[in-house]
C-alpha cells in the first residue's frame, strides 16, 4: 500500500492548506487513517485520525476546531483541511494507516500503523 501525500506549502499564519493523501490499494475506509505531524527537534505527534465507521474523528487538542479530516470516496482520498494556521503548526505532514480497527485511545501510537507516506511540509510564517 502506498499513500503519497501533497499540498504542503509556505503560508502565511491565519491561512488555510488542504492536504491530500492518495491510497494505492484498496478503500480508504477500510483502513484506520491518520495524520501526524513532526515538527523539527520534536516527536511525532497526532494531528487526526479515524476508523470511519460511527463517524467519529480524533483530533489532536492543538488542532482541535480548526483541523478537519475528510475523505473521497471517488478519489480514493483523505484530505485534512487545516484552517487558521499558526507558526507551531510547521511541521512535515504524515499520512498513515494501518488494517486494525484501532481504538480511539491507540490512535496515537505510531507503531499502530502499517503504511506511512512520504512526509509533505508545511510552514507558517510571517
């Protein structure tokens, strides 16, 4: 499964950036999907994730309310739409999924995850 993801970019803080993470196989709601971020010097962290089913989507609490996490079935898809964005939101974007059911106390745990894509940048700055 490869997941190539794009749509990173220089923005300025109080802007938005959609970013796109294509799956090669499969259905994306058949996967639990998230995005991470890691910033440099720094771990990395949740940004979003969900299993699909039941709707619900974890948001990490710093993105939370600005963040959203959608997906085309179409295209085959995950976008995270990213609003008001902040100089602490640079960082290089992951896109990850694995085949578990992941629970929503999991979604965290980056060995969960099976397929990771290939990291797109973002910075915010002024």
């Amino acid at each position: 499964v490869q997941l190539v993801e794009s749509g990173g970019g220089l923005v300025q803080p109080g802007a938005s950036l959609r970013l796109s993470c294509v799956v090669s196989e499969g259905t994306f709601r058949s996967y639990t999907m998230g995005w991470f971020r890691q910033a440099p010097g720094k771990e990395r962290e949740i940004v979003a994730a969900t299993r699909w089913t039941g709707g619900n989507i974890y948001y990490g609490t710093s993105v939370k309310g600005r963040f959203i996490m959608t997906g085309d079935n179409a295209k085959n898809t995950v976008y995270l739409q990213m609003n008001s964005l902040k100089p602490e939101d640079t960082a290089v974007y992951y896109c990850a999924a694995t085949h578990r059911r992941l629970i929503t106390s999991s979604y965290s745990l980056r060995d969960q995850y099976d397929y990771w894509g290939q990291g797109t940048q973002v910075t915010v700055t002024s």
